[in-house]
C-alpha cells in the first residue's frame, strides 16, 4: 500500500517547514510515488524565459556551465526553481506511475504523454542526464523524472502537433488565455515584448478581440521584429523600443493611439525594470498585467503610486480557465503562426 501524501505537494517539503512547495527553498525529489501522486518521465525542460535569459548570460553563455548551473540548481533544491528569478517553467514527458488514490479517477493512464501546467518551481525534479540545450528557445533536452501532486496541472499532447510545438506554446499559454479575458471590443491594447512567443499569441488573441473599433500595438526591440509582425497581421502597430525606458514607450505609444492612453497593457518582456514602461501609457481605471516574471511587483506598486496611476495591476497568473486549449486552438486557428512557431521553435 502506498503512502498518501499531501494534495498539495507540503509532505515533500524539506526546508522551511510550513511552506508549500513553490516557496520553499529545498524540496523532496525522491521519485517514490504516494498514493496521490503522478510520476512522470521527463524528455524535456522549457525553462521561463526570464530564468533561462538570468542563468545563460551569468553563465556568459557558455553551454556547459549553463549545464552544470542547471544541474546544480536541481540538486540543491530538488526542483528547477532559479534563486535570482524564483520562476521555472514546465515539462513534457510521459506518464510511468499513477497513485493507487487517483488510478481510474483521472482522465490519464501509464504511457500517455504530457505537458506540465504547473511551475518547475514547486516540481520535484531528478535530473540523471542534460542531453542538449537549445539557448535559442529556452529548452533542454533531458534524462529525467518529476513528480505531480493531486493538485498538479496538465494538459495531453495533442495528436496534430508536434511534442516541441505543443510544449512551446503551453510554455506561455497563462498569457494568450489571460488576454481572451481582459480585451474586450473596441479597446486599445499595448502589448510590450510583442515578437516573442507569448507576445505573438497575446497579439493575436488582443487582435481576435477588439474588433474592427480596437487598437493593437506591440512594443519590439527592433525593426525586423516590427515587420514580422505587420506581416502576420498581429498588431495594427508596431513600435520599436526598450521596455526599460518608460518615457520612450511612453511617447512612441501615445503617437500610435491618437494621443490617448490605453486600455490595456501586457507586459511579457525576459528582462527586468520595465514596470513603468507597461503602467504609464494606460489610463486611470485602465488594466496592466505582468505575465513576465522577471517583474518587480514592489517597484510596479510603488512606480504607480510615484505617478498618481490609478490601474488596476495583474500578477501574471500562469494558469486561468482552459488555458491550454484556449493556446492551442490558437495555432490551429492561425497556420501563419503555426508554421512561424514550428520553423524557429522545433
């Protein structure tokens, strides 16, 4: 008979005591599964773009210390939790073990392959082997188990895609499904890191939902980027900018919506002190979401505060109602993109 653990994962907590898993600093990684558990064998790692971005220029982007970085993050903590940015990523990998408590009650069976929805960052994790690591798109490729709890979330692959193509875009899919909630018709929407994958999803969900009256704009670090999105007719503009100069996507913004402030502002950006950029182009009572995790929600609080902005603030929640099939349905809904996603992200 098994053991029954916690349906939410605090009986493999190791240290604080009293934590759940997501907020602890060392975590049980022992691939025994209670009653209530799935074990799983992993083939791959989407590390968050933030915490890859940290962990590959400390490393100054030499592959093998990024490996032995990972590694050792593992090792000590029991989980792919990165110690600057706290975030993780997801994992695919396919079933080996379900718990005597959940056997016939999930809709998952041994063998069935799957896409985590929830954090490395609270993920039992074993690493045995890092077989590759693909800096260009966040992965590594390994030899490896991980553990759900009861209260895990996950998605099956699905048959008319790819495994990688699948897993590039549940990666991100909290974003897009997000997106489908806030935007509504007629709204202006600024989306700042608009060329990346969760940008181009938010894009085209923004896009499917303000309508003929809306305004889509995307923040891009470069013209090429700006092209290709008015190419796939994600946005109806792009700008070209850094998110870490707020008075620039300020005045570059403004100009593209007739002088008005927004609606809506995503920000889903890797890299850090671009609060403001996404807070002052939106108008009082107007909504900013930070789905990327490289956000300082102390300095987001306080910089809205500095400039009398009142907005409503979103913590970018990587899970919301049917948010994988919401993000799936998007590249079969969009060939472009599909074909976009397949060629740099397989």
């Amino acid at each position: 008979m098994q053991k029954k653990g916690n349906k939410y994962g605090t009986h493999r907590v190791i240290e604080p005591q009293g934590l759940l898993t997501q907020a602890a600093k060392k975590i049980d990684n022992t691939m025994e599964c209670y009653s209530n558990e799935i074990l799983c064998d992993v083939s791959a790692l989407n590390i968050d773009s933030a915490s890859f971005t940290q962990i590959y220029e400390a490393c100054g982007k030499d592959l093998g210390k990024t490996e032995q970085m990972i590694l050792d993050i593992v090792n000590e903590r029991g989980k792919m939790q990165n110690p600057v940015t706290g975030s993780g990523g997801m994992f695919i990998g396919t079933v080996r073990e379900i718990g005597e408590d959940l056997a016939g009650k999930i809709d998952l069976k041994v063998g069935d392959k799957i896409a985590s929805l929830v954090s490395l960052s609270l993920t039992p994790l074993k690493i045995n082997k890092i077989k590759a690591i693909h800096p260009e798109i966040d992965r590594v490729d390994v030899d490896a188990q991980a553990i759900l709890f009861e209260s895990g979330l996950y998605a099956k692959l699905p048959d008319d895609m790819s495994e990688e193509l699948a897993l590039a875009a549940l990666d991100v899919a909290g974003a897009p499904a997000q997106t489908a909630k806030l935007v509504k018709p007629g709204d202006s929407v600024l989306i700042l890191g608009g060329a990346g994958k969760g940008g181009m999803m938010c894009c085209y969900e923004a896009m499917k939902r303000v309508g003929p009256t809306g305004n889509v704009v995307a923040l891009v670090i470069c013209q090429e980027d700006a092209d290709l999105l008015k190419s796939m007719n994600l946005c109806h503009h792009a700008i070209v900018g850094s998110a870490t100069n707020p008075v620039e996507v300020l005045e570059k913004s403004l100009a593209v919506n007739g002088g008005k402030e927004y609606d809506v502002s995503i920000l889903i950006v890797n890299v850090p002190a671009c609060e403001m950029a996404a807070i002052l182009p939106v108008h009082d009572n107007g909504t900013v979401y930070f789905f990327s995790m490289a956000t300082d929600f102390a300095k987001a609080a306080l910089g809205a505060e500095g400039c009398g902005k009142d907005v409503t603030m979103i913590v970018g929640n990587g899970y919301t109602k049917d948010h994988a099939e919401i993000t799936l349905s998007e590249l079969r809904e969009n060939p472009q993109l599909k074909a976009y996603f397949e060629k740099k992200y397989l």
